[in-house]
C-alpha cells in the first residue's frame, strides 16, 4: 500500500449529485478504509457516512481556500477539469507544493445550454491556469478523455479509469423487495434511471411489444427516481402492451435486488450521455447488458461477452438483439458470469482507489504540467 497521505477530494458544487459527487463518496471511502486522511469539501457534509444517495437539500461543507488549506493535503483530487473546484484545488496546490490531479468525469460535455456557457466561462478565467498546475488528469470513461483531450490536457499526462461500483451492495443472488411488492413474476427486462427523453425508453418498448412482450412470462420494468411520464404509459398502451410494462419509481436501497433479479438489462440511450454507471452495477450484479453502441457505454460491454449492442435509435436493432438475447439462456448465464468477473476485475473500488493512490505517486514524480506542450488546444464544439 502507498504511505499514509492526507487527501483532499474537491467537488464542483454543480456536480455533487451527477457522476462526479457519486465518485468522490464512493472513493473516499474506500481511501479511508485503505489507511489515509481524506476531507471533501464542496459536497454534502454527511456523504461519507449516510451512503447513496445524495440528498439536494444536505448543507454543504464549504470549499474556501483556506479550510482545504487547514486539512494539510499531500495530495489534491479535484472534480471537472475547468470547474470552481479545479481552480481552487490549483491554487491549494501551488501553496501546498503538492499534486493535482483532476477527475474528469465528463459530465458536462454535450449538456445544456447553461452547463456550455460554465465549461466557456472556465476555460477562459483559469483553464491555463490549470492546465499549468495538473500533474495528472484521471478520465473515467473515453467521453471524459475525449472531453480532456479538447480541454487542451496532454495524452501523456492522462489516465482513464472507470467508474467503480460497491460489490458488495451491487453482487449476483439478491431478491427484490419492489417486485414482489408489485406482484411482477417471471423474466424481467429492466431499465433503471431517468425516464427522459434521451434515455430511448419509447424504442425500448416498441422492440419489447415486438418481441417478448407478446408472450406472458416477460415484463418490461422501467425503473426510475420519479413518476413516470404519461408518454410512457401512452406508448405501452398504444402498441399493446400496458399490462406487462410496469413504471415503477424506486429509492436506490432497491436496486441491488432490482438487478440482480433481473433477466437482462436494457441501456437503450439516444445520447452517450447517461447509462454507465447503471451498466456498471448491472454487471456487479450478474447481468448480461444490451446497451446502445456509444462510446461510454460500448467502454463497458463486451458484445457476445458480456451483452449485445445495438446503434442508438435503431428499432430493427433492437429488436434483433432483444430476440436473440431472450431465446438464448445459456449464452445469456455465460455472459452474466463474464459480467461478474469483468466487474471485480475493472469496477472494485479497491482497485479503483490503488490506481489512484498509484496517480497520485506518479504525479509526485512529474512536477511539470499535463497542458499541451505546444499550446495548442482543439476547441471543443459548442
């Protein structure tokens, strides 16, 4: 194990509850249990103890300078490469004489309008700047890489690490609680998340009343943090299959048993915006995943190793990979079994947090920047 160090764990208040919130929690914890110091500052105060998931209205710690200063960081971890809390950890840092590493977790790239204008507005108040000071920029899928790469960081000094996932909570043989509440029985096609727009749930049901939807031991769970929108209910209803597609909204103690008592997991995204983390905790739990074929999703399956994909939007592909996954049981237990392993190996959070205990040693050994030698920077498209 790397030496004991006081690590302090800087999160963008904007993304305390998306992927970069979820990260700093889990991995907090698992560098606590592995022997170090850890403060987090900008997230909500009780994050490491209460567990998933983040409440909206906790009180937040603040981030000020000179209360992360107070902690006497060895090493600096901020979240988002051009956030507040990337300038902040820049400038502890320098004071410091210690490493920063960034987290990427690309959660803003391709967002709002809003979140566009942040990225512009912190790219031209301090990106050099952090770019200057980073000794090490840890992506955690290929769409936080590439969101880094146009950012201006070096390839050189950049990493890619997935997200990881508790397997303990997320592990094979878990009953639902949710199911037998609702009286759901027989083999489950599961979706768990947010039930907008871009999640494709509206294809998703369409391949399900094409497919196993006409028979009785199937049913469609579309499984999210709210109620579910009438559009949903409207689509299932108009092609036939109301009474097998069940919208439920579930806390997140559910979904370990969820997943696990499930047949297969769809991730039918129209964007390559959401679905990882979803997939992972699939995985952990013994799934076989169909997922559409984005970048940050195909990172994480393996088709005919561990699911199928299938291009985003595309109905007779979804289709296809939904009927030849529903009438082949053996090859889906091969590629749930796969799904499990593949988890331990990539997705522990004890591997995970050795990784970064090893960046952390590699950045202590690189006192130059991780920008672009050149100075040139591709512009990222907005």
């Amino acid at each position: 194990m790397a030496r004991h160090l006081r690590i302090a764990l800087l999160v963008d208040p904007l993304s305390v509850l998306v992927r970069g919130g979820l990260h700093a929690a889990e991995l907090g914890r698992e560098l606590l249990a592995r022997g170090h110091e850890v403060g987090i500052f900008g997230a909500p105060a009780r994050l490491l103890s209460e567990g998933m998931p983040l409440r909206a209205d906790s009180e937040p710690r603040p981030a000020g300078g000179a209360r992360v200063l107070g902690f006497r960081p060895d090493a600096v971890l901020a979240y988002d490469a051009l956030s507040p809390a990337a300038w902040l950890g820049s400038r502890i840092a320098r004071r410091r004489r210690v490493p920063l590493i960034l987290v990427e977790a690309g959660a803003f790239a391709g967002g709002s309008w809003l979140q566009r204008s942040l990225w512009r507005l912190g790219e031209s108040l301090w990106g050099a700047y952090v770019r200057r000071t980073a000794g090490l920029l840890v992506a955690l899928d290929p769409v936080a890489r590439e969101h880094a790469l146009r950012e201006g960081f070096s390839p050189s000094r950049m990493k890619t690490l997935p997200q990881g996932v508790d397997l303990q909570r997320f592990r094979p043989g878990i009953a639902s609680r949710v199911l037998v509440e609702h009286k759901i029985r027989g083999r489950i096609l599961l979706f768990t998340g947010s039930l907008e727009a871009r999640a494709g749930l509206e294809l998703l049901i369409a391949a399900f009343a094409r497919t196993v939807g006409q028979r009785g031991d199937w049913s469609l769970v579309l499984a999210g943090d709210d109620h579910a929108p009438p559009r949903l209910r409207a689509c299932a209803e108009r092609l036939g299959v109301g009474a097998r597609v069940h919208c439920l909204n579930v806390e997140e103690e559910d979904l370990p048993g969820l997943y696990a008592s499930s047949t297969l997991v769809a991730a039918p995204a129209l964007e390559d915006g959401a679905g990882a983390l979803e997939i992972a905790r699939a995985m952990a739990c013994g799934r076989p995943v169909l997922a559409s074929d984005l970048p940050r999703l195909r990172y994480l399956v393996e088709p005919e190793e561990t699911g199928l994909v299938a291009p985003p939007g595309d109905l007779a592909a979804w289709v296809a990979i939904l009927q030849r996954a529903a009438s082949a049981p053996e090859a889906r237990r091969r590629w749930g079994e796969r799904a499990r392993r593949a988890a331990e190996e990539r997705f522990a959070w004890s591997r995970v947090a050795e990784a970064f205990e090893e960046a952390v040693a590699r950045a202590h050994s690189h006192g130059a920047p991780c920008a672009d030698p050149t100075g040139a920077r591709a512009r990222a498209r907005v």
